[in-house]
C-alpha cells in the first residue's frame, strides 16, 4: 500500500509555495504544522523544470518544515504528485527564474 501523498500550498517572503509531502501532522510547537518527507521528482541529466530544482535546493535537505499555521493557504491528499511551483502572492503567476543571457560588451 503507497502512503499517502499531501500537496501543501503555504506563503513564504510574498510567494505562494507548492510542495509535495509524505507527512503532514500537527507540530509539537504549538501554532505550527510539521511538513516532512518531502517529495521531489529525481531526472537524471538535464534540468526539466527550474522551479523544482530549485525547490530541492533550498528544501532538499530539510528533515522537517515546521510552517506557522497562519501561512498554510491549503492541504490536499492527493493520489500522485504533480508539478512544484513557485507563484507570486499577487498574481498567482508561477516564479520562474530564466537562464542567464550573455552580457553586451561595453
């Protein structure tokens, strides 16, 4: 039997955030919901998305995320995992940061 999958949606610095979890769980902290054994998709080669390499940068080697209940904007059991996004607050619009562009010479 596959354990349960959980697609939590929470603000963060003025974006909406997007992550896959294989625990979601009242914290021990009180105020705080854990969020852990997060779930990213492994592609060996070439980056297919840059937001959710990303997302494994900056969350990669994290245990546990202990997120303020106040910033959780949605939790969903979901039955297989999606796409990871990064959105703006405002317009719900996915952050993506572009490849570099060469420099103009001076």
């Amino acid at each position: 039997m596959a354990k349960t999958l959980y697609k939590v949606t929470f603000l963060n610095a003025g974006k909406v955030y997007e992550l896959y979890a294989r625990h979601v769980a009242s914290g021990a902290l009180w105020g705080f919901t854990e969020v852990g054994e997060l779930v990213f998709d492994v592609h060996e080669g070439l980056v297919v998305d840059p937001t959710e390499e990303r997302l494994r940068d900056e969350f990669g080697n994290t245990r546990m995320l202990h997120l303020p209940m106040h910033s959780i904007v949605r939790i969903e059991e979901v039955e297989r995992k999606g796409q990871s996004a990064i959105r703006d607050a405002a317009t719900g619009e996915k952050v993506v940061t572009p490849f570099p562009l060469p420099a103009k010479p001076r």
